[in-house]
C-alpha cells in the first residue's frame, strides 16, 4: 500500500457567492467521499478543510508577509491523506472527491522508510 | 554450459557473423518488447531490466556466433535475460531501498493470442520448463498510463516497447538527445514514485485506456507520414514501428475491434505511401495521384480487418475502425470520380456521432459537397464557422475556397484563398494555395 495526498484546489469565490446552501451541499458530498474511500478499498488516514486564503501568512527568508504563497485563480482549500494499492486506486478515489469549484491534484508521499538503512 | 544455454557470455568474443547479426537484429525487432515485459517482473525494475536485456542480446551476439542461432531466439534471450536479472536482485542489495516496479498478480493472464499462432517468444523457456508469461499488454499500457504526458507516452513506447536507442526518439521528435533523456528518465520516475501498477486495465477502464494506447501508436505513424522536416529514414522507421505495434496489439487482443480499426487504417494509408508526393516533391491531393502504384497487398489487408471489424459485432464501431472503412472506400475506387461519395457520407456520419470534432464535420462538409452540391457542402462549412471551434485552422478557408471556387464565386474564392495561405508555413502548401488564388483571380477557375 502507498500513501497519496489529494489537495483540493478550488475557486474560493464560488463558495462567498453560493452561500450557506452550496456550503452544506458540500460538507454532505464530503462526509459520503470520506464512506466511499473505504467502498473502493482505500483508506482514509486524514484530512482538513482550510481556511481561505485571506488567512494566510507566508515566511520567506524569515520575512513574515501577508498572503498566500503564490497568488492564483484557484487555491488549495483542502486535503486528504489516503492509503491505496496503487496510483489506479488513488485516482479512482480522487475521482469522487468533490470539488465544485476547482479539480484535485493527486500527489504520492514519498517513502522515507527504505532510503536510511 | 551446455550448447544453447543462454548462460554467462563467452570470453571469446568473435567477429561477428553476419548471418548472427541479422539474427540479432531481427530478434531486437521482433522479440524486444517480448524479452523486455518478461524480465521486468522479475527485475522490478525498469531500468534495471533495461540493462539485462541489453546485456542479453550482447551476449546472445557471443554465444549465437559459436553454437548458432537458436531455435528460439526469443526464449533464448527471455531466460539469459531473466537469469541477469535475478543475479542482480540478489547481488544487489540497494534495489531494496528503491520502490520496485508494481506487479499486479490479479491482471486478466494474457499469453500466446493471436489468431496467426505466430509463436513467438511465448513458447517454452529453454532449459526451465515453465511457460514464460506474455507481459507485452502490462508493458505498453503501463507506457501510455494517463498520468504520464502524451509526449512521455510516445518517447516510452519507443524506448520500451520497441526498444528505440534515446538518440533515434530524439531525431524522430526533433529535439535534442539530452531533452529527450530527461523526458524518457522523468516518465521512469513517475512510474515508480507515484506507484503506476505495472498491469493491464480491468474491464471497466480498459476502453479509455485502449484509447491511449492507439492514440499513441497513431501519433507515432502521422509523425513519421508528415514530418515537414527530418531525414527521410527516421520518418519511414516511424512508420514502420507503428504499424508493427498497431500488429501486434492486434494480435494480443484479438477481440477489440478498434486495435483492428487502426492497423487497418494505417495500412490504408500507408497503401498510398509512394504516390503522396510528385517527382518534384510537391504534395500531391487525392484526384492527382496515380492509384495503379498504390500498394494492393495492403489494400487487401486493410479492407479485410474492416470488413471483419464492420460485421456482427454489438456496439456502434469506433473511431479508428471508422476511419480505416472511409481509408478503404478511398482505397477501392477506381478513380477519384468514381469513389462511392454516398458510402463515404454514411461511414462520415456514424464517425461524426462516434467522434464529434469540428475538423471531422469539416471531413463530413467537403464529402456532402461531392454527393449534394457544393451548395450543400458550404452551408456546412458555414455552420463549422459559426461554431467557432475551428478559427485558425488552416484546411477550413482552404476548403471553403475550394467550394466557392467551384461556385464560379470567384472573388469569395480568392478572399479564403488568402486566409488559408495566412494560416500556413508549409512550403508544399503555400504553393497549392498561391497556385489557386493565382487561378480564381484570372477568372480562369471555371464553375464545375
């Protein structure tokens, strides 16, 4: 089994604009990809929502600014962390992730456990 | 060491034999990809895999040349290969810090199809007794994983599965050999650190990945028909390869339709290969070249998978095997004039609800232009325009002209003339064009 992390990308706009509605259709079509993950043979090991991208603060070379990272049309406002067999599985998985407003990036974890001995 | 034992390399090498190099060079075109997909399980590796069977065939140059060809060569060089590759597993106690190459047990067992029974390698192991796997499926689908670019794709079917040297994939591509080495070593990569299973799609994924797969193999052929520059004889070996590949998928899966779709497309048009240009190298159209040079043996070929492909199958055919029955109306006509437009405009619509792209209704326009009028094929032209999907693709105001050249409208004509000669650098074409333009102008153009 290998790790992959699915980072959620989205526009943040599409949230401010559809209000509480679109909010918690959302969050409901979350909670059924968390039962899903396990119906394709995966596993869910975690996973958070962010908050957006105003919130954010960034250090480079110590000097602390206001902002996200890099400024872009669609921001990462979540993730995953699953367990799969395979890059076919991790896809088929991310493939029900919802993201209304944006798509998912899938990237695997890289393995420490065999590079130190 | 037993004579034929595809064991370690003799100390001695020898001249080569020339009967021992053809050998080798056509068990390096037949037999690569083979000798390859069967040592990667074992080596769970690629690049390591890569170097066994390298290394098999430079031994197999040795041994062939003082015991002779073998009666199999491709089993001769799958065990020696094989053997290096459990040599360096356990000599090599680094591989076990790497991520090993993903063998899926459960991927559908596929050995030895094909109707033709062309053996093989997949017969018996020299001196091993257990029937050696046809991993060939795992190899090319795992090449064409969507997660990899499509020019990923492309530059690892050729280094993999037909076993093309880096420096040849760049020539044909035209890019430089180092680019071409670091796209080949960034697809490797992915591979295993993103954990692509080295296997074949079930069922439910396998008509899009089949897909792939042609897509590929169809890009490699245009490439080598079209390239607008490159020397002569990578273009031919591209051409060469795909439809050796196109064979080869066909024969492995002897049920989906579109694999025979597309190896009888290619030979359809490959049919044709010899008369595309003029003596004076310009690019010759359809009404102009001499249909008694065209190759029959693969006319033959490619009408008998269509016809094949065509009948009682369930399912609509798909795109490769529609085109290939429009490549063989083409084929069969006696003459331009006497080509079966009526059977082309029918094969162009089930094409047109099976693959729904612009350039394919345009394909459809200029075919109801034959049968109806060129009325009839410009209002469909106008309706693509209206779309807007095709702005600035060159064939569309060159068809347009063609049809209001046709309408005695001189002055349209020459207006899409020159939109069309905006819109291209070909040489051959630009030519064409300005010839035309220069024809409407004069009001020499007479309405059919």
């Amino acid at each position: 089994m290998s790790q992959y992390l699915i980072l959620i990308y989205e526009r943040e706009s599409g949230y401010a604009e559809g209000g509480p509605e679109v909010w918690e259709a959302v969050g409901k079509a979350h909670g059924r990809f968390a039962e899903q993950v396990g119906e394709k043979g995966g596993q869910m090991l975690g996973g958070n929502a962010l908050q957006p991208t105003q919130t954010a603060t960034t250090i480079r070379d110590d000097i602390v600014t206001d902002g996200p990272f890099t400024e872009t049309k669609e921001a990462l406002g979540g993730y995953y962390l699953i367990e799969a067999s395979d890059l076919d599985q991790a896809l088929e998985i991310a493939k029900l992730c919802p993201a209304p407003f944006g798509g998912v990036e899938v990237r695997p974890i890289m393995d420490m456990s065999g590079s130190a001995g | 060491m037993t004579a034929g034992d595809p064991g370690v390399a003799g100390d001695q090498p020898q001249a080569a034999d020339p009967e021992v190099s053809a050998a080798i060079a056509d068990a390096h075109r037949r037999e690569w990809a083979f000798v390859l997909a069967a040592t990667a399980r074992v080596a769970r590796d690629i690049d390591v895999a890569e170097e066994c069977v390298q290394d098999a065939y430079v031994a197999a140059l040795d041994a062939w040349s003082r015991q002779g060809v073998p009666r199999n060569p491709g089993a001769w060089l799958t065990t020696a290969a094989r053997r290096r590759a459990l040599d360096v597993q356990r000599r090599d106690r680094t591989l076990r810090s790497k991520l090993p190459l993903l063998i899926e047990p459960g991927s559908p067992p596929v050995t030895q199809a094909g109707p033709a029974g062309e053996p093989s390698a997949a017969g018996l192991a020299a001196g091993e007794g257990d029937v050696i796997p046809d991993d060939r499926l795992r190899l090319v689908f795992t090449c064409c994983h969507p997660a990899l670019a499509r020019e990923a794709q492309v530059a690892l079917t050729l280094r993999l599965v037909c076993g093309l040297a880096t420096a040849e994939i760049a020539r044909a591509f035209l890019v430089s050999e180092p680019t071409m080495a670091a796209r080949v070593t960034r697809a490797k990569k992915k591979i295993s650190a993103a954990r692509i299973p080295y296997r074949v799609p079930g069922p439910a994924e396998l008509p899009d990945r089949l897909d792939a797969v042609l897509t590929v193999i169809h890009l490699l052929y245009t490439t080598g028909h079209t390239a607008p520059t490159g020397p002569e004889l990578v273009r031919a070996e591209l051409v060469d390869r795909a439809i050796g590949l196109a064979r080869m998928l066909c024969e492995l899966m002897p049920d989906e339709r579109e694999a025979r779709g597309l190896l009888a497309l290619l030979l359809l048009t490959d049919a044709r290969r010899a008369t595309r240009t003029g003596a004076d190298g310009r690019l010759l159209l359809l009404e102009e070249q001499d249909r008694s040079r065209w190759d029959r043996t693969a006319i033959a070929e490619g009408t008998a998978l269509v016809t094949d492909g065509l009948r009682g199958r369930p399912g609509p055919p798909g795109r490769f095997l529609l085109q290939a029955a429009i490549a063989g109306v083409h084929a069969e006509a006696p003459s331009y004039a006497g080509t079966d437009w009526p059977q082309l405009l029918l094969l162009y619509d089930e094409l047109v609800s099976a693959w729904p792209t612009p350039v394919v209704a345009l394909n459809r326009a200029v075919v109801h232009a034959m049968t109806d009028g060129p009325e009839a094929g410009l209002a469909d032209i106008e309706a693509i325009e209206r779309e807007g999907r095709l702005s600035g693709y060159r064939y569309l105001p060159a068809a347009r002209a063609d049809l209001l050249r046709r309408l005695g409208r001189h002055e349209d004509a020459a207006e899409a003339y020159q939109a069309a000669l905006g819109l291209t650098e070909n040489a051959a074409e630009r030519a064409f064009l300005a010839g035309r333009l220069a024809e409407v102008r004069s009001g020499a153009g007479a309405p059919e």
